[in-house]
C-alpha cells in the first residue's frame, strides 16, 4: 500500500526559497508594515515556491501562530439566509463578500441554528460560533439577550443595524434613519404641510424607534404630528384616519404599505401628492411591484455590510481603537409623491 504524500511545511517553501521560516510566514499573512520590510524579489521566490508545490497554509497552526484565521461567519436571525437578489438582505451580503475577498478572508454561514418563534437562535446545544474568528449579525431585531451573552463572553462581533447597549456597547454599522426621516419632514414642511402622520409597523426594533424618533424631532414646528401603526392590509382604514384627521403627508415606515396606500387612495378617486403625500422610509424589505417614484431614502445596505466586515476585523486583530460604532448617512431620493397641499382645503 502507497503512503500517502508527505504535507508541505513552511520549513520546506523556506528550505527551497532559500530564505528563513519567518520570512515564509510573513509573505503567507501578507504583512506589509511599515516594520516588515520583505524584498519583492524575496517575496516573488517565495510566492513561486508556494505555487510549484501547491502549500496550503494548515489552518489551525496560522490561528495558533497569529490567532487570526480569516474566518468571518455571517449570522442571520431571519428564518432562512438571503438567496435571492431582491431580497431585502441581500446587498448587505454584497458587501460584506466584496470587503471579505479584499482582506483576504472566507465566509462562514452558520445555517444549522435552529428557528424557534420565526427566528435563529445564536446559542443552541450545537453552537459553532467558536468556527469563526468573529461573527456579523443581520436581522431586522436581534435577541438582547444574546447580545449580552457575546458581550460577556468577549466573543468578536458587529450587528449590522444600530442596536442598543447589552450589558455593555454593541459593536455595530447601521444607517442614519433618525436624520434621515428628520430631513424629509424638513422638506415637507417647506413644501408647506403642517399635518403630518407617521405610519409606523408597531415595532420596537432599534432601526423603527430612530425613524420615530427623527420624526417627532423634526415635527415640533408642525401644527400636528402624531403616530399610528398599519401594514399593507389595513391601507383602507389607514387611509380613512389620515383624511379624517386632516393629515395631508404620511411618513410611511414600510414600503408595501405606502405602495398599498397609494393604491386605495387611487381607487377611490384621490390623488399622491394632489390629495396626499407619501414618503417612504427605507428600501422595500420584500418585492413589491410598483411604478410608482416614492420620496424617500435608500439605505446604504451594501457599504454596511463592507464597513462591518471592517469594523470586525479591527475588533479580532486589536486594530481598532475606541467604540467601535458607526452611522452611515442615506441617499435622500426626489421622487413625486412629496407636493405642496392646497391651502384652500379644510381637510379636519
């Protein structure tokens, strides 16, 4: 019986180098610090060598040697990863692959937690989080408790999304929704509406308290600024307490129920923005057909996911210094559902 081929070492690619078994290990982490001076001709040598012998790196001595696999795992708190390219999660994992391949890092997707109430769960009776390096967190709401647990244990992480304090800072990169939503009703208020309605999905994620929030801050010049909750299915009775209060602007948290409320108000002989404006507060989370040119903003989905794979590699290799949070700004978009109502009607 054949033996198997003896493994390439890092001793071998220095012995046919010609150079030392450090010199190997520093090309193999790309070290290009302004300490680390390697000639290119030195470097070129090594590189080739690697090549002709087809050397790859033993993963479990580079974490021993340098305690940086290059492994990120991607966790997702929704019931089933993003497959599609209209899905709402989809560009953030655009992102996050794109920063990942430029520093020379693998994703793991931890798909086997299981889904309990509609959602994963991080830590289970199986729990391979320890496979990663670090880990980025997506979901509209992620468990606090879970949060807590990671800060606890020191464990490397970075939610994609603000989220709040858990028994210590969440590392994050989010989007700016407070300024955002703030800027709009700006506008609308320039445009002239003084009675503004916020439609809100009754949740009590951290990405819907900062769109609240940038409203009511926004509105204190407004002659009315108040909240109420719908989705999609309730637009008819929505539509029915916005003409009754004599709103003539809605600040629509959920896309599918502006599209919806655009559509009701259509039917029944109204007009957007003639009648009643529409602005809508983020990306559509699902598809959702429409011709319709919305004013609102688009969240930077794909330089979120690039930032915290980022941020995450600060985070593992001690690079990153101070809080490591950040809020990126959205993309204001001038659609035409944002006019200037007729002050000759009394719409209370």
């Amino acid at each position: 019986m054949t033996a198997p081929p003896r493994r390439v070492t890092q001793r071998d690619i220095a012995r046919l180098a010609g150079v030392s078994q450090a010199t190997v290990s520093l090309v193999l982490n790309n070290r290009t610090d302004a300490d680390v001076r390697i000639a290119p001709d030195t470097r070129d040598r090594v590189l080739q060598v690697i090549a002709e012998t087809g050397y790859a790196a033993d993963p479990v001595a580079r974490r021993l040697a340098s305690r940086f696999n290059r492994i990120i795992g991607v966790f997702t708190y929704e019931p089933a990863f993003p497959s599609g390219s209209r899905d709402f999660f989809h560009p953030f994992l655009l992102g996050i692959e794109e920063y990942a391949e430029r520093v020379g890092c693998d994703l793991l997707l931890f798909t086997s937690a299981p889904v309990v109430d509609g959602r994963r769960r991080i830590f289970h009776q199986d729990n391979r989080l320890r496979l990663a390096d670090g880990c980025l967190l997506l979901g509209r709401e992620i468990d606090g408790a879970e949060l807590h647990r990671l800060n606890r244990d020191g464990y490397p992480y970075v939610a994609v999304g603000r989220r709040d304090d858990a028994g210590g800072p969440v590392p994050y990169v989010g989007a700016d929704y407070a300024t955002a939503v703030a800027q709009l009703v700006e506008l609308a208020l320039r445009h002239g509406h003084r009675r503004l309605t916020y439609v809100g999905m009754g949740m009590t994620a951290e990405s819907s308290e900062d769109r609240r929030r940038g409203f009511l801050a926004a509105a204190t010049t407004a002659e009315s600024a108040r909240q109420v909750s719908a989705v999609a299915e309730e637009a008819d009775a929505c539509l029915d307490d916005l003409l009754a209060d004599g709103s003539t602007v809605a600040f629509v948290e959920d896309f599918a129920t502006a599209v919806a409320l655009e559509s009701v108000a259509r039917r029944r002989g109204l007009t957007v923005p003639g009648d009643l404006s529409i602005v809508t507060l983020g990306d559509p989370t699902s598809p959702v057909p429409t011709d319709i040119a919305f004013t609102g903003f688009r969240i930077p989905r794909e330089e979120m996911g690039r930032q915290s794979v980022e941020v995450l590699t600060g985070v593992i290799d001690g690079s990153a210094t101070g809080l490591h949070q950040r809020l990126l700004p959205c993309e204001l978009v001038e659609g035409n559902t944002l006019g200037t109502p007729d002050p000759a009607v009394d719409r209370r």
